[in-house]
C-alpha cells in the first residue's frame, strides 16, 4: 500500500521501512541501559528501556527476586511476564524513526530460558509450555529487528558492575551464572551456532570505562542509526 513508505508501524514486508528498530543486547550490568540514556539524548530516537519494574513488582509480588531464590519453582513464572512484557515492548506503537529497545523477546527466549533449561533449574514441562508459547509467537507476529548492538563484555567486569549497582534481587548472583549468560550469547550472536540470529549484528567491545564506551558509541552513531532506513 502507498501508506506503508509513511507510516512508522507498518510491518510490510514488500516495501523498504524507513524506520529502524534496533535491539541492545549484553549480559547482566553490561551497559545497556547506560548506553540507552546516551543515545536517548539524540533527537528523533526513541528509547525502550527492559521493564525490569514490572518484574520486580506484578501487582505487588516480585517474581524477580522468586526465581532468584528458587528458580525451579518461579522460573516459569517469571519467564511467562517477561514474554509478556516483551512482546507488548515489540508491537508498543512506535514514535520516532528509530526506536532502540534494551533486549527483546529473543533473548529472554534463546538466553534467559535456555539457561534455567539447561542449568537443570527448569522442569522440562515448563521449558515446553514457554517453548510452544515463544514458536506461536514469531510465527503468528511480526516481530521484526533491523539491527542487534551486542555489548561485549567479560563475565568479570559485568560482575563488578553487578556488585556496584547493588540491585536487591541479584545479590545471590554467583560469577558462574554470568559465564553461563555469556557463552550463550557468544554462541548465538558471535559464533551464530546456537539460533536464528533475527537481524545483522553490531559488536561493541564493553569492558572499557564510561568514556572509550561513550567515545566508541560516537563512532558508531551513524553506522547504528541508519541501519535498516530507506
Ligand atoms: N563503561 C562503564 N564503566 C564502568 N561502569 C559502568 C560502565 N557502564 C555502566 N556502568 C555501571 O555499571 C552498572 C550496570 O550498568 P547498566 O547500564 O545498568 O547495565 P545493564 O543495563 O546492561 O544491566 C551501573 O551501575 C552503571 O553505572
Ligand atoms: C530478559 C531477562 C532478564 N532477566 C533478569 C536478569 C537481570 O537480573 C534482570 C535484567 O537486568 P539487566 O541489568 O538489564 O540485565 O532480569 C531474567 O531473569 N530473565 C530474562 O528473560
């Protein structure tokens, strides 16, 4: 249709989008959200930060801090929201020509759930139901991604960053749990053998202070935000 050259939220596949969505990606305290604020001071950007509020607080209970204390018992729970969550971040009416989001439904899928499965803190029913639930999802809606921004880290550095911000839920988040997050990224998004990568992916090397990473986000700015834009 004529309209869809015009129009921010149309998912036309026949015509070339003059929009951008661009998907922030990283480990635990990688950076996103910082790198986020940064780019949310750019005119004509909009920014969607991860709902961690709403997982911190669902009609006042916490499923956050329940999976952390018995995973096996509030995964599901918890991983249920967050799909939720997510997908109501993907299909949110877009404002400006770019819109970057901090993660997405993939990852909560491919990174998050893979790791309670894996880990053995998930029952393999639960790991069916969210499965079947995500595969309904990406082949019923549109959920389209013009670009990942991978923030490289170490598992060591997110660590010290994760102690410094000192969120009450992770406390108990032991240096393992962010190598198992990390090699599942690497596998999906640099190495490319775990899942379907869902857009092109820009890597950006995140162990350095606040201002190589602010120096680093200025020269990648134009390579970010003209990707996927007519
Ligand atoms: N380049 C950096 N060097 C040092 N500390 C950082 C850097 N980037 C972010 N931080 C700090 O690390 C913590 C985690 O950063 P944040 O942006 O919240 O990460 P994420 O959103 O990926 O969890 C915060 O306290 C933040 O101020
Ligand atoms: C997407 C997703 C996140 N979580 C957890 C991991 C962290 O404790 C917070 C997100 O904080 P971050 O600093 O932005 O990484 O939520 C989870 O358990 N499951 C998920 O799918």
């Amino acid at each position: 249709s004529n309209l869809c050259n015009s129009c921010f939220n149309c998912v036309c596949d026949l015509v070339k989008p003059v929009f951008s969505r661009i998907c922030i990606e990283g480990n635990i305290a990688s950076g996103k959200t910082t790198c986020l604020e940064y780019f949310s001071k750019t005119s004509n950007i909009e920014v969607l930060t991860e709902p961690v509020s709403k997982w911190r607080n669902v009609q006042g209970h916490n499923p956050l801090a329940l999976m952390y204390q018995d995973p096996a018992r509030w995964g599901l729970t918890l991983q249920t929201y967050v799909q939720l969550t997510m997908l109501d971040r993907h299909l949110s009416t877009v404002a400006a020509p770019v819109r970057m989001m901090e993660r997405s439904l993939y990852s909560a899928k491919y990174i998050f759930v893979e790791n309670l499965y894996r880990s053995g803190k998930m029952p393999e029913v639960d790991f069916a139901v969210l499965s079947e639930w995500f595969e309904w999802i990406i082949k019923n809606i549109a959920i389209p991604v013009d670009l990942i921004v991978y923030l490289q880290t170490s598992p060591q550095t997110c660590y010290e960053r994760l102690k410094r911000r000192c969120r009450e839920e992770e406390r108990v988040i032991p240096i393992e749990y962010l190598e198992s997050i990390h090699n599942l990224y690497e596998d999906w998004l640099i190495k490319q053998t775990s899942f379907k990568v869902p857009a092109p992916v820009l890597v950006i090397p995140a162990d350095h202070d606040l201002q190589k990473m602010l120096q680093q986000y200025e020269e990648n700015r134009e390579k970010i935000l003209t990707t996927g834009r007519a």
